[in-house]
C-alpha cells in the first residue's frame, strides 16, 4: 500500500489523525492506499505556502521561468510513461490512451514557455505631448486548481503551467479517486527547479474544496468536474469575491448527414464514443442520424462496437472508475431498454461475467432513442452510444440546441455549405467538421457554453492567459520639469 500525501512547501504532509479515503485501482478493485482529506489546518497552510511563496515567485525574472518550464517539459516527456502508468492503474484507462492524455497536456507546458511574449503589454509613445503609455500584465496570487477524476494528469495540466508561467502560485487539489499523478507532477516541477511553495498539492473532497472557495488568500479559481459541482463553485467562489473559471459536464452530439462517408463516421463514433471508457467530457454520447441512413450506420458502428475488446495486452478500453459508478452506468442501460430503446450491443454481459472486484460495464449501443428518455438527457459517462433519429437536419440542429450542455459536437458531411451553417447556428464551445473530438490545441482555449462552462474564460490559449493576470496600463510624463505648472482642470491631450 502506498499513501499519496499532501505536498506542501515542497513537504510530503500526512498528518496522523486525519481523515482518508481508499485509492483503489478500478481494473482489478485492490486498494493501492490511502488520501488524506484535508481539514481547514492543512487547507490554510497550502495556502499559506502559496501566499509566502508569492512574495518572490511574482519577481522571479520571466527567463528563469521559462528555463524552469522547458526543464520541466524535457523531464516529462522523457518519463511520461512513468506518468501513464500512474493513470492506468488508479484510473483503469489503457496505457495508450493514458500517454495521449499526458501528450496533451505537454502541449499546455510547450505553450507556457511562451511566457515571455504572452506577456508582453503595449507602449504608446507620445501619447500626448511629452506623455507615453504603456500596459502590462501582472499576477493574480494564489490560485487554486480543482480537478476531476476522468483526466488526472491532463485537466491539471491545462492550468497549472500557465498560472506558474504567469507568476502565481498554485494550490492544487486533485480528485480523491486517482491523486498520485499530480504529486508525480508536483515532484518533477521541484526537479525542474521550480522553488518549494510555488505548487502545492492538497487532497481532499468536499471540505478541502469549501475550504479553498472561501479562504481570503486565494485570488482565483479554476475548476473542472460535473455540473451541479461547477455551478456550485462558480457561485461560491465569486460571492466570496473571487475570479473563477468552472468547466462542467457534457453531452456530446455527433451529427451525421446522408451525404456522410458512414465508415468513417461509424469509426469515429465507436473511437469518441467509447475511447477511454466513454469517460470523457468530449466523448461522443448521442450520435445523430439524419434522413434514410441511419439503419446501414447503426450496422456499421454495431459491427465495429461487437470487435472491442477489454482482455489482453492489447485492450481498447479499460474498466469505469469504480464499481458504483459502473452500476450507475448500467441503471441508464437498463432504464432505456424499459424506455423502449433497442439494445443493439449490449455491453452489461461484461460485468455480469466479471466476478471480480473490477469495474468493468461492455461497450453498449442503443437505438431509438429519445429525448424523453433519462440515457438522453443526463450525461452518462460510461462506453454508452445513443443513437437518436432524426428526420432533417434542422430537427437534428434544434435537439443539440435544446440540450442543457454545449461541450462538443461534430458534423459528418461532405458538404462545405451544410458544414458552415452548422458551425454558425450551433450552440457549442467547440465544433468538430468530420473530427469527432474537436479538442483545441492548447494555444487556442477549451471550454463549453450553457451549463457546460460557468464564468467567462475558457482554459489555456489566450483566455487562459487573461485569467491568470489582471492589466494595468501606466501613464508617464518624463519631460522637462521647467514645463510644469498648475493646471486644475481635467487632463487632456494636446
Ligand atoms: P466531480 O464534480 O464529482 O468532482 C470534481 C472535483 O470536485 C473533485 O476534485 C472533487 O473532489 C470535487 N467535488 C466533488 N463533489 C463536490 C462537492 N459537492 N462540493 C465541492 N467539491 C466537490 O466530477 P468527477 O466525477 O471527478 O469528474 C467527472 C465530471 O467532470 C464529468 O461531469 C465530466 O463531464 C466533467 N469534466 C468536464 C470537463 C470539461 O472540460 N468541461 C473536463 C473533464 C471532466
């Protein structure tokens, strides 16, 4: 058994009488150890170690940043293995899939070491006479950084290197269910030279997270995870006076035109449907089938789902997070069959014959499905395709748009007319055109609309940016004092 500490001020922090929770890989259910969850003590001495370690991370020259930035992108993609190991065995995804998610976030790390011109502000000379202007961008303080369990590596990623970069400081609490991988983060930013204080990792739930949300010391928050939790920090975090970023939950629309390649469509369904277990906030969970085509495209993504495997060294997909959650998963199953949705690849037969303490639920493909039905309207989170049918594609535009989420969704035609139309009229963050996860590179910023995303500013690019620094523009006059004199009124250009 190992136990995932807190890190704080570069000390591992693990105090005896604290409350834990089990870590347990969802592949095989063996616990591998126990988290501490944080009571207000340790929420206040992370933030304390952040505060301190502001005072001087803030001056720290722009080029010393970013030396420590190219040092710590150099370390993890020469261990990044190490890191996907990790992953896989408290998350359950395959190690594939693992290393793309840690690929990702390298590009948010690449990007910060942009640093220096992400920075730079503008200058006015003479703005009027003997006056110049010029802006900058300076450092909120510390911030914190609440993650979910589905990207343990990724979604922490996406917002601790630019906050560094940018010269906050970090509080960083991951989720309870897979929480070693931002300590092995936290471990290589030390080895990269980053000073102790600058990046700290708290652990906990609920209260650790109540705790961050009010404490005065913390200038901002960026969060991830479900709806109902992002609302809550969202209105939490900014009542307390605080700058908060709160990506939530999705439901990501597929929509496939008749004009459509259906094997490429039928590919990309089964790949951003069921990648990763479906737990992704961009996976494919409704896939739309427009005019006469949907028959020979539910065979084609029912011929592909039936080749999945989860057995072998070569799996396609691993176990869901735990066994609750897994059941939960297969309560929507079973609830749509009895809605009248056909099960078309049933994938419940996995965990029946897994005896085991695994976490394991079979790819599942339903068809027939409505809006009505509880597998369409919530998000699921599991390797559950719906397949609903529309008439025309405005009916198919107005069902995305009716959608309480506005994550992703894709296009599938070949048509450029129909392509553009959709990109215009549809309510959704981020647009794939035959690219079924459309995820931004990390110089352009991720985020969703509707109750996808609560705040103004997406993650990374350069919203991420502007989230982790406030302007200030300064007005200087270095003339001649013998030009002086009084002048009361208001100032003006001459
Ligand atoms: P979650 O909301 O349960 O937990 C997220 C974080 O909030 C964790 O750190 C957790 O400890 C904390 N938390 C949980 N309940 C809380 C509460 N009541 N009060 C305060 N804090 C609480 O989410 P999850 O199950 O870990 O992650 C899956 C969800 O995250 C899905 O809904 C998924 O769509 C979403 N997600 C969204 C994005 C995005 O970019 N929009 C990306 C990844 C995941």
């Amino acid at each position: 058994m190992t136990n995932t500490p807190h890190l704080i001020n570069g000390q591992e922090v693990m105090p005896a009488d604290s409350a834990t929770a089990e870590v347990e890989n969802p592949a095989t259910g063996e616990i591998l150890g126990n988290v501490p969850l944080a009571s207000s003590a340790e929420v206040d001495q992370a933030v304390g170690a952040a505060k301190a370690a502001f005072a001087s991370w803030r001056s720290v020259s722009l080029s010393r940043r970013v030396q420590i930035l190219f040092r710590y992108r150099e370390l993890l993609n020469a261990r990044k293995d190490e890191l996907a190991a990790i992953i896989t065995r408290e998350h359950g995804k395959v190690h594939s899939d693992a290393l793309g998610e840690v690929t990702r976030g390298l590009e948010v790390v690449e990007f910060a070491c942009n640093a220096p011109h992400l920075l730079k502000g503008s200058a006015t000379q003479n703005a009027s006479t003997g006056v110049d202007v010029r802006s900058g961008r300076h450092p909120l303080g510390p911030v914190a950084v609440i993650t979910p369990f589905n990207f343990p590596a990724m979604v922490p990623m996406w917002f601790t290197p630019l906050a560094v970069a940018t010269g906050n400081t970090v509080v960083i609490k991951p989720s309870e269910k897979d929480p070693s991988a931002v300590n092995w983060q936290a471990e290589l930013w030390k080895e990269a030279g980053l000073p102790d204080g600058v990046v700290n990792v708290l652990h906990g739930g609920k209260d650790a997270v109540n705790g961050l949300l009010n404490h005065p010391d913390i200038e901002a928050v960026s969060f991830v995870g479900s709806t109902p939790v992002a609302q809550h920090v969202y209105e939490t975090g900014t009542a307390a006076g605080k700058r908060v970023q709160a990506l939530g939950g999705a439901k990501n629309h597929m929509l496939v035109l008749p004009d459509a390649n259906l094997d490429q469509a039928a590919d990309s369904a089964v790949s951003a449907g069921y990648g990763s277990a479906g737990e992704r906030c961009m996976a494919i969970s409704v896939v739309v089938a427009v005019g006469n085509i949907a028959d020979e495209l539910v065979e084609k993504i029912a011929e592909r789902t039936r080749g999945l495997t989860m057995q072998g060294d070569n799996p396609d997909l691993g176990p869901l997070i735990s066994r609750d959650h897994r059941d939960k998963v297969r309560g929507y199953v079973d609830g749509a069959e009895a809605e009248g949705a056909k099960l078309v690849v049933d994938g419940r037969t996995w965990s029946e014959a897994d005896k085991t303490d695994a976490a394991f639920l079979g790819p599942t493909l339903l068809d027939g499905v409505t809006s009505e039905m509880a597998a369409y309207k919530d998000e699921i989170f599991g390797p559950v395709l719906s397949v609903v049918r529309a008439e025309n594609y405005d009916e198919a535009l107005e069902l995305i748009n009716s959608n309480q989420y506005g994550n992703g969704t894709a296009i599938f035609t070949r048509d450029g007319a129909a392509a553009r139309h959709f990109e215009m009229e549809v309510q959704v963050g981020m647009i794939g055109v035959n690219v079924p996860i459309p995820v931004p590179m990390a110089y352009y910023s991720f985020g969703g609309w509707k109750n996808s995303l609560f705040g103004d500013s997406h993650a990374h690019g350069a919203e991420g940016v502007n989230f982790y620094t406030r302007g200030k523009v300064v007005t200087s006059r270095w003339g001649d004092p013998a030009e002086g004199g009084l002048e009361l009124g208001f100032p003006q250009n001459d």
